[in-house]
C-alpha cells in the first residue's frame, strides 16, 4: 500500500463523490495515521443528513528506511 502524504489530503475534497471512492480515500489516510478520532457533528433524522469530523496525525516517519 502506497503512503498517504500531507499533499494527498486536498485530493480527499476532489474525489468523486462515490461512497466507495470516498470509502477508499478515507481509508488511506486512517491506515497511515499514527492517531485518529471521529466526531458526530450533526445528524438531521429527518433528512438523513449527517456531517463528521475526521481528526488525525498522519504517519510521517517510514519505517522502511529507517536504520537500525
């Protein structure tokens, strides 16, 4: 899996509006972040509108290339 950078987070905005894309994109950027939290900011039950806030710190040391 490649790693998500600072630069990819704009591209979350951009991506197409799929649930399955989205899905994907957001998954990226938990997957490579050393911490994550959610918040519920609102949920409309009579429209099914909803609004979440992702918050994190990406990941950005790669363990790869670290020397032992």
């Amino acid at each position: 899996m490649a790693r998500f950078r600072m630069e990819d987070l704009k591209s979350i905005e951009h991506a197409p509006t799929s649930p399955a894309s989205l899905r994907s994109k957001i998954s990226e950027v938990i997957l490579n972040s050393t911490h994550a939290r959610c918040r519920v900011e609102s949920i409309n039950p009579d429209t099914g509108e909803y609004r979440v806030v992702l918050q994190g710190t990406l990941d950005r040391e790669d363990s790869r290339f670290t020397e032992s």
